[in-house]
C-alpha cells in the first residue's frame, strides 16, 4: 500500500493523536476497573496490589474494546487540528480531493484496525486468563491454573482437571485424581459432563479406577452424585466472558454448544461483534471527516473532543444494546452487529452529501 507525501501526514497526524487518546481513554478505565476491584481487597489473600495487578492486565481487552471510540476522537482530534492551521484547505487547494482525503484516513484506519484486532486476538484473551487465575487463586485461597490442557484445581486430597467449562455451571471432560494421607493415587475418574443442581453436583458417562496394592480395579456407570466444594461461580468467572474469546474459539465452543442441542447466542453474537469492529472502527472514521472539515477554523480541541465523545458513547451504547437486544429477542447476530455501523456509515454518507 504505497501512500503520497501528503497521506504520509496524514496518517501520522492520526496515529500520533489516536494513540494519545488510547493512552487516555485506556488510563481512565483502568481507573475505574481499579475502584471496582478495590471492593473485593481483604477478601482472602486480596490485597491492593492484586486489584492493582488485575486493573492493569484489563488494559489490552480495553484497548481493544474502546478502539474505535478511540478511532474517531483521534481522527477529529487530529484532522480538526490541521483544518484550524489551514492545512486541510491548503490542500485541497494543491488539488488533494475530498477523495483523496478520505482514503488517506481509511488507508491509516485500516493498518491501525489490523493491529489493533490482532492485539485483540492473541494479548487480550492471554491477559484476561492470567488476570482471572490471579484474582481467583487470591480470593478463594486455593492454587488454579488454566492451561492448554484445561482448568487445574485442588479439592481437598483431589486433583480436578476440566477440559472444558460452559455457561450455566455445565462441565465437559472431567478427571479427578484423589490421594490418600500419604499422597498416593487411590481412585482416578473420569466424566463425560457435570452439571450443578441445587448444592451438588452430578456426573455423567463415569469411568473410575481404583487403584489399591492388590491391583487396579475399573467400573462404569451412567450418573453419580459428586460432592465437590468446587463452586459455580468460581467457574463462572473462569469462564472468560465470550466478547474476550479469540474467533477461534468462539467457533469452537458455538460448534460444541450446538453439537449438546444448546443455545450458542451468547457466542454467536460475540463472534459477528468482533468480525464487525474492523468495519465499525473504518465507519468512525469516515464519519470524522465530515465532521472534522465543518467549521474547523471556529471549533475549538475541547469542542471536538466533546463532540467526538457524544458520537462515541453513541455509538458504544447503540452498539451494547443491540448485543442485548439480539439476544433477549433471538435476532440475527450478523445483523445485529452490522446495525450500529451502518447507522452510523449513513449518517456520514448524508453529512458527505451536505459537505459537498
């Protein structure tokens, strides 16, 4: 993608002002993930330097969830401010189009949209997990790993590993390894499933070995009560909430989700809200042109910057809502994570229009 002198400024007009912004916008969260976190500090072995440390490992998801309000303050912040020095103008007067303009932004838009959904894809999800097992391993008092190989916790003289947690306190693939006093393996099993009901759990599809000095001894059986003081919502909150989930996996727990006969629209409308953001952060960007090229000499950096906040918070909570309202009302997940951008795409389409 080979970029003129002047697109060469644009774009670095845009990402030095984007990336302050960022820096700013993703500040302020961490801020408020901090006081929020800060409730939870003398419960367990929390203290405040662990709130701090899970407010600060929540900065990638924020950098990638805000990115394109981000996107569009950066853009009027910058574009606003070589229309007040006359640049813009200048310009367009050297015969630089409106065109031109608006492909120099969206060329930037798309090199910045490209790191930021790989940042999203492969930092934030890692970043998530680490914050949860520490927060988890400091509350509940008890040691926790998430790995490749699933979800590691100790109950007791029991070892549990789970290959795979879904919504509504469903486990997949179980093993539990019990020891005695003098730590040697006694029983290993095996389930297909649990599921919580009322203040116990229920295991399915259920291989044991019982391992004694005699030999090893196995048996099968189709259900068994499991008592475990292993708790639901500490699952629910290793459960990484599905808009944090790589594309990847989403696919993988939708085809799992709907292979079980259960409803996967929590994950397929987080799947088409993040494929949609790439779109969503280039719409903003579009959109900033107009506005940034309307009475540029007269408005001032706070304005912009208010204006482009109003826009932004606009967007966000259209685009939240319509996540709920897709699915309370079972509506079309690719549609609905399309409705915000396209809204937003003909508002900037018709203030094209007025601007010519």
């Amino acid at each position: 993608m080979m970029l003129s002198l002047l697109e060469r400024y644009i774009a670095s007009t845009l990402l030095k002002a984007t990336a302050i912004t960022v820096l700013v916008l993703v500040a302020l969260l961490i801020f408020f993930g901090l006081m929020e976190e800060a409730e939870d500090v003398g419960r367990g072995n929390y203290r405040l330097v662990d709130a701090f440390l899970v407010a600060m490992l929540a900065a990638p998801r924020y950098v990638f969830e805000g990115f394109p309000i981000a996107a569009l303050l950066g853009s009027l912040i910058g574009l606003g401010a070589m229309g007040a020095n006359g640049e813009l103008v200048a310009m367009r007067g050297a015969g630089f189009s409106l065109r031109q303009l608006v492909l120099a932004v969206l060329k930037t838009g798309a090199l910045m949209t490209l790191v930021v959904f790989l940042f999203g894809e492969f930092v934030a999800p890692l970043s998530e997990r680490w914050a949860e097992q520490w927060r988890l391993e400091r509350l509940e008092k008890r040691p926790t790993l998430k790995s490749r190989y699933g979800f590691w916790t100790r109950d007791g003289n029991a070892f549990i590993n789970i290959r795979g947690i879904l919504p509504r306190a469903q486990l997949r693939d179980i093993y539990i390894y019990e020891f005695d006093d003098q730590r040697r393996l006694t029983l290993a099993t095996h389930a297909a499933r649990a599921e919580h009901q009322n203040d116990h759990w229920v295991i399915y599809d259920i291989t044991q070995s019982r391992i004694s000095e005699s030999g090893v001894t196995q048996r099968r059986l189709g259900q068994a009560r499991w008592d475990s003081l292993l708790d639901p919502d500490l699952l629910s909150a290793v459960l990484i909430r599905p808009s944090l989930l790589p594309v990847n996996e989403l696919y993988r727990y939708i085809r799992v989700m709907r292979a079980n006969n259960q409803s996967a629209l929590d994950y397929e409308v987080a799947f088409w809200s993040k494929l949609a953001t790439p779109v969503a952060t280039l719409v903003m960007l579009f959109l900033s042109v107009p506005f940034a090229m309307t009475h540029n000499r007269f408005t001032g950096t706070g304005q912009r910057m208010f204006l482009g906040a109003i826009l932004g918070m606009a967007f966000y909570t259209l685009n939240r809502g319509m996540s709920y309202v897709a699915v309370v009302y079972e509506l079309n997940p690719l549609l609905s994570a399309l409705i915000p951008a396209m809204i937003f795409l003909t508002a900037g389409l018709y203030l094209f229009r007025r601007l010519r």
